[in-house]
C-alpha cells in the first residue's frame, strides 16, 4: 500500500491533473480521519466531485476500511436500504445525512 501512497503522490500521475494539491489535500483529510478509528470504518461513498471521489476511495483502499459505492441521488427508500445493509460508521460526499 505505501507503493500505492507513493505513486498517488506524483504530481505526474494521470488522476491527479492541476491542481495536483486539490486531490492531495481531500486524500490527507481522509487519511486523518480514518486513522483516528481503533479499527478501519465502514464507508459508504456518495461523493460526486471527482477529486473528492477518488481522494476518498484510495484514502479508504489504504486503511482497508470497507467500502460501499452509493449514489448521492438515491431516494430515501433506497438510503434506508443501504443503510441498513451496510450499518456505515462514515458516510462520505452527502451535504446532509440520508434520512
């Protein structure tokens, strides 16, 4: 995984287009937050900003904290759902909490 780490904080990556930094901020506030979990999270992922996405998605790949892909336009049935099949300690990329 730091090999991974690693390669994500080349500038000169493909996923990381100008500015680089944006990317690398979201996957350092990530990163913080997991490491203050005894155990790595369940994430549910709802995030439509695409830095934001994948800064968040590899943040997650390494903590090998589960992680559940979801929809930021679900409707609540289907919030209620997921929710209940995942039980999530995080959920990231939604303004505000699914009801």
């Amino acid at each position: 995984m730091d090999s991974l780490l690693t390669h994500l904080e080349n500038p000169l990556h493909w996923l990381i287009h100008p500015p680089a930094n944006h990317f690398l901020n979201h996957l350092n506030s990530y990163r913080q937050i997991l490491q203050t979990y005894p155990t790595p999270p369940r994430i549910c992922l709802a995030e439509s900003d695409p830095p934001k996405f994948w800064a968040a998605f590899f943040a997650a790949l390494l903590h090998n904290a589960p992680l559940f892909l979801c929809h930021p336009q679900w409707t609540p049935q289907e919030w209620q759902s997921v929710l209940e099949l995942t039980q999530p300690q995080l959920i990231w990329g939604l303004s505000s909490p699914p009801p």
